[in-house]
C-alpha cells in the first residue's frame, strides 16, 4: 500500500540523495531551470501501432493541430514518433522516418514550438536538426557515438533512455534487479561519462518507463514497478541532469476511457518524487495540477 509510511521508509533510507541540484541548460532558445520548474512534454504519434489512440495522427495536418492543442494547454516540448516502441509495432525504416517527420518539424518550428524527434537512427536524427529540432529522444545506443557528435554539431539536447539492448526494438527480456535504480546510475554514469567527454552536457536521463517489454505479462507487477521506480526518481539527481519520465497509463487495468486516469496519478507521484520533465499525452490536465503545485515559472 502507498502511503507516508512508505514514503517516509524510503526518504530515511536514502535521505542523502535528496534535493540535489541538477544542470539548467537551453533547449532551443528558452532556458529551462530545473532546479525551480517542471516541465511537460506532449506526445505526438505518427506510427497507428501506437497504444494511445489519441495521441495517433496519420497526416500531417492532424499532427499540426494536435501541436497546436498541445502547445495551448501547456506543453513545453512537442515530442514526435514515427515508430511505436510497442513490440508488436511495424518498423519503420529511416526514408520513412523522414517522409513522415520533416514535414512536422518543419511546420511546428514555423509555429515557434519546441520540437523534440524520437528515433535511434543518425541519419533520421540529423536530417531533423537540420530541419529544426531542438531535441533527440534517443531510444538506442547502436549509433550513439554517431548521434552525440550530430548533437554537439547542431547545440541539440538529447534525452538519454535507459534501454537493456542495442535500441528498444531489440529488447525481448527484461533483467530486474533487486535495486533497479542502482542499476540505472551506473548505466546512466557510463553514458554521461562519455557525452561529457565530447563536451555534450545538455541531456535528460530517462528511466524508460514508457517501453513495453514482452518479458513484463503481470499487469499488476507492471505497475508496481513503473510506481516504485517513479518514487525513486531523486536518487538519479546525484547524476546532476535532470530526470525525464513518461508518464504511464496504467492501460494494462483500464479501459481506454480511462487512459487519463493513469497518466494524472502517475504524474503527481513524479512531481513529488524528483522528475523534472514529463512525456505525456494529457497535458491540459497535468498542467493545471503543475500550476496549483506551484512548481511552474513561467
């Protein structure tokens, strides 16, 4: 059960990881301060594999008006996807990626909106900062040598996924560990050990909760590892970058009505427990909670 008394166990335990300061950094031309505000990014789905029915757009026109809507009710970021993470997704080869995404970016920049562009694929990665995009959601490490100096190139913050395989795509069983997030500082570390190197500091560190996983069949246990790893989320600031987080549905136990059920719980509990951005489709919502938290500068 959740509750203070949980809370309070685990803020004892590792009281020393709480209310480190993270890096600030621009992404595009706006300064992000994560130390004083929280940020939301909205989801745009190119791919109809896509669980998040909502969130789908097969053209785009549909993808500009739902940017529009987005941006309205308060997102940051516009994050956009032409391939579903989900294992059963078609893939989407990278002239594809690219018909599918520029377009998009090209537009939502005109609009004055920041893009973020998810892929694991260089040439999809460059061909959009050169049309515009402000972020790389990187859910691979196969070509990440590649991908940081295409970031460092063109002055792109890159979000940072933790992955157990070359890309998502590419992982079938999932390992847990008796202390995940243990697990998720050192393989966090090594990453910004070798972004550091090459000068590339603007990054995100994201759990990676947002990926299905075939190895993952009890919804119950699902959700008690998406919540557990989510309260835990403070103890990455000892990283010093900021956290990112999708924000589950908790589709497994509601019906699709009730999606938004799922991502406004789980997005309390990540306001509270150390997130600093949120990827998410129901943005309206989030963001009234995020005024009346008072985490917001705007």
């Amino acid at each position: 059960m959740l509750d203070f008394q949980v809370l309070s166990m685990l803020l004892e335990r590792y009281r020393g990881e709480l209310g480190k300061p993270v890096r600030a950094f621009h992404v595009g031309e706006r300064f992000f301060d994560f130390n004083r505000s929280r940020y939301l990014v909205g989801v745009i789905n190119l791919s109809t594999d896509s669980s998040y029915r909502e969130s789908v757009c097969s053209t785009t026109e549909e993808a500009i008006a739902r940017a529009d809507m987005l941006h309205e009710n308060g997102a940051d970021i516009i994050d956009i996807g032409s391939e579903s993470t989900h294992p059963k997704a078609r893939r989407v080869d990278i002239e594809n990626q690219l018909r599918q995404l520029l377009p998009v970016v090209e537009s939502l920049k005109e609009r004055g909106m920041l893009v973020s562009v998810e892929s694991y694929y260089p040439e999809v990665f460059e061909a959009c900062a050169k049309a515009g995009a402000d972020v790389f959601n990187l859910t691979g490490t196969l070509y990440e040598d590649e991908i940081f100096r295409i970031a460092m190139q063109y002055d792109i913050a890159v979000i940072l996924c933790y992955i157990q395989g070359v890309t998502v795509r590419h992982v079938s069983d999932f390992r847990f560990q008796d202390d995940i997030i243990a697990e998720m500082m050192k393989y966090f570390r090594n990453l910004t050990t070798k972004t550091e190197k090459i000068g590339l500091t603007k990054c995100f560190i994201d759990p990676g909760l947002g990926f299905c996983h075939n190895a993952i069949q009890d919804k119950f246990y699902l959700i008690k590892y998406q919540m557990h790893t989510i309260l835990s989320c403070f103890r990455l600031h000892e990283l010093g970058y900021p956290v990112f987080n999708i924000a589950p549905s908790a589709s497994e136990l509601l019906i699709e009505s009730d999606y938004h059920i799922g991502e406004l719980f789980f997005s309390i509990l990540a306001f509270l427990c150390g997130t600093h951005a949120i990827r998410l489709h129901e943005v309206g919502a989030v963001n009234r909670i995020r005024e009346i938290m008072g985490i917001y500068d705007s």
